[in-house]
C-alpha cells in the first residue's frame, strides 16, 4: 500500500496481526487479543471484552447477559489508529 493513506501491518507466525503502523497487538492462550498499542485489555468471566478497541477509540462494555449481543453500554476513552482498506 502506498500514498497518503498507506498502513503498515505485521503478522506473527500464527496469522495475528502483531503490529499496525508502530501500535503493537498482545495476543494470550487461543489467540485472544491481550493488548492494543500497550494498554492492556479486560475480559470477564465469559469471555467478552469488558476494555478495548471499538470503534477507533478504547471502550469499557458491560453485558446484561453472557453473550455480546447482550452488550448494554459502551463508554469510549482515548482515540486509537484508524486502520484504512485503501
């Protein structure tokens, strides 16, 4: 990719993106994303993502059943790298 919009990405022997224009990606057991550009994101007992990247931006979620589509409310925080197909 090249020009103005151009990214560059990194994957790791596994397929996981590791790197996006210098922000590193964490993954733990069964490839679950661990961490984004250094900050460390949250899980709950069920498994769904309590903080992390949605959106261009970090979140806090919180769940009124055990499943994501039980997602009641998001809170963003800090702006993230916004990744582009062009």
């Amino acid at each position: 990719m090249t020009g103005k919009n151009a990214q560059a990405y990194v994957y790791d022997p596994g397929g996981n993106m590791s790197d996006m224009d210098g922000e590193p990606f964490g993954y733990g057991a069964g490839n679950r994303l661990t961490s984004y550009g250094g900050q460390a994101l949250t899980y709950d007992a069920d498994g769904n993502m309590t903080y992390g990247p949605l959106g261009g931006a970090f979140a806090h979620f919180e769940y009124d059943g055990p499943t994501v589509a039980n997602v009641r409310a998001i809170a963003y925080e800090r702006r993230l790298p916004v990744m582009s197909a062009e």
